[in-house]
C-alpha cells in the first residue's frame, strides 16, 4: 500500500514557519468523539506515526484533558525534543478549571498564565503560534477583542510567543485583530456542512495572505455538545457518499479534501487518536476532487 505524505497537500507558511497543509489535532488524544477515555499508548503512536507522515502542524492547548490525560503532557512525552520543522499551535483566552469547567482569561495577567502554563507543559522556551480564542466552548466569541489581543502582543515583544492567530471569532474581529498586531491564522469551527457563513471570513484571510484553520471540518465536536450545521445532513451526506464512490475513499477523507479545497490557505487539523484513522485522515491530503465532484457538494 501507498504510503501518503501530509505534503501533499501543499504547505502554507504561518509567520515564518512553513507546514504541511494537512495537520493535526490533539483534542482527540484526551478522549474519543464519544467521550469515552482514550488509550495513552495509542495516542502516543498516532502523535509519532503522524511526525513520520509529514504532520508537522499540530494543534493543543493546555485546556484539552481529561481526568486520565494531558494533550500537551502527551505530545511533549511522545515528540520531545521536537523536530526543527514542527509548529505546534495552542490557544488561550478560553480555559478550564480543575473541575473542568470552562473559564474566560481576560486580563494580560490571565493570558500570561495560560501561554506560561503551555510553555511549561510542552517544554518549550516558546510557542510557536498562539490563538487568542474568545467564546466558551463552541460559542461564537462577541464583543471587543482589543485589550486581550493587546496584551497577546506584548506577550510577543517579551519573547515568549513567536506568531498570533484568532479563534472563534467573527469577521469584525478579524479587522480588529490586524489593527493591532500580524495575524498569522484564524481558526473557526467550519466544514462542508458547518457554519458556512464563513465562507466570508476565508475569503478575507485568502486576501490578506493568512491561514483559515477549520476545526472539526469533518462533523462533530467535543462529547455532549452539538455542532452548528447550516445544511440538511441528509442530502449532504448522500452528495458525499456519492463523491467517496466515485474515488474509493471515506467519507471523511471527501470532506477534509473538500476543506482543502476550499484554497492554498486553508490547512486541516482533524484528530483522532487511532493509528488507522491518522493514516486515513493523512491520505485525504492526496485526494483531488473534480470541479464536478465540487458542484455536487455544493
């Protein structure tokens, strides 16, 4: 069998770091789409196979753990020391309690504490790229963020953020953000039946030259919360069961090629925590939908 490297998919370069277009999440090495608890071995497989695949973007934060796992404590014991071509990606401004309840960070002294806590979990002097994310969970983050991506910003004069991305956001903050500091990615929860008023926001980050990062493109979200969906699963499905016949493929892999599709700037960061599902996701890299597949997946 082939083996598919995530490069196949073309790479984009965020600040002055350049990745595979085909990523990673790590939600899924906590627990699976179910809830249920992950297997600590596995999660640290899938983390090493996908280095071997070509994944060198890989999305955490120091809020994806459960009561068994840590997403970062696993990706520090399973890549540490890093390769020179990874990026790993994490996110504040949203966060969780012990008890896992989710909590906002809101001062420059909330935010630091959360990049420091990413830092010290990961083992870094630095991160790579960090999103301020606004909203809890999966709500569509409102209001104001200039005071929190402020202090982001001089989080980066002091050295201890390399690049700065959005999430959870709108078009509004999208602007917001650039009046303030270089945006290197906005990441939002979208996919090819999900919160497609974002069409609008990828396409200013196509014009501005940043990266779109979806999340959760292929359906689904954490354990208990519902996806936005803005289109009826039933005639969409069946259009992407149709499509994956036509080139031998899964479902899944339709719709994270379809997200690449959607233009040179958009990267894929589906999770998984099964060895067979990572080589699965890695191979949609490769798949070429035609303008007619396209059509019908609307």
């Amino acid at each position: 069998m082939t083996t598919i490297h995530a490069g196949a998919a073309g790479t984009w370069t965020l600040g002055d770091r350049t990745v595979n277009r085909l990523g990673l999440g790590a939600m899924r090495l906590i627990s699976k789409a179910d809830g249920s608890p992950s297997d600590r071995a596995q999660a640290v497989e899938v983390l090493q196979q996908a280095v071997e695949l070509g994944v060198n973007h890989i999305d955490t934060a120091s809020f994806y753990f459960s009561s068994l796992r840590s997403a970062n404590e696993l990706i520090n014991t399973a890549l540490a020391p890093y390769p020179d071509d990874l990026v790993l990606t994490t996110k504040v401004g949203t966060g969780r309690d012990p008890s896992g309840a989710f909590i906002g960070a809101h001062t420059k002294e909330e935010l630091r504490g959360q990049v420091e806590e990413n830092i010290r979990q990961l083992g870094l002097d630095r991160l790579d790229v960090v999103n301020l994310r606004i909203g809890l969970n999966l709500e569509r983050g409102e209001g104001s963020l200039k005071a929190r991506f402020e202090a982001l910003a001089e989080l980066r004069e002091e050295g201890l953020i390399r690049h700065l991305g959005i999430s959870n956001v709108g078009l509004e903050h999208v602007e917001e953000a650039l009046s303030i500091a270089p945006v290197v990615c906005v990441q939002n929860q979208y996919g090819l039946t999900i919160r497609r008023e974002d069409d609008a926001i990828w396409q200013v980050c196509a014009e501005r030259g940043i990266a779109f990062v979806p999340f959760f493109s292929v359906g689904g979200g954490p354990a208990g919360v519902t996806a936005v969906a803005d289109a009826p699963e039933g005639a969409a499905d069946r259009a992407v069961a149709e499509v994956a016949a036509r080139h031998g493929a899964s479902p899944s892999q339709v719709r994270l090629a379809w997200t690449l599709h959607q233009g040179p700037h958009v990267l894929a960061i589906p999770g998984t925590g099964n060895p067979a599902h990572l080589r699965e996701n890695v191979a949609a890299a490769a798949l070429r939908l035609t303008e007619e597949d396209l059509a019908l997946l609307g």
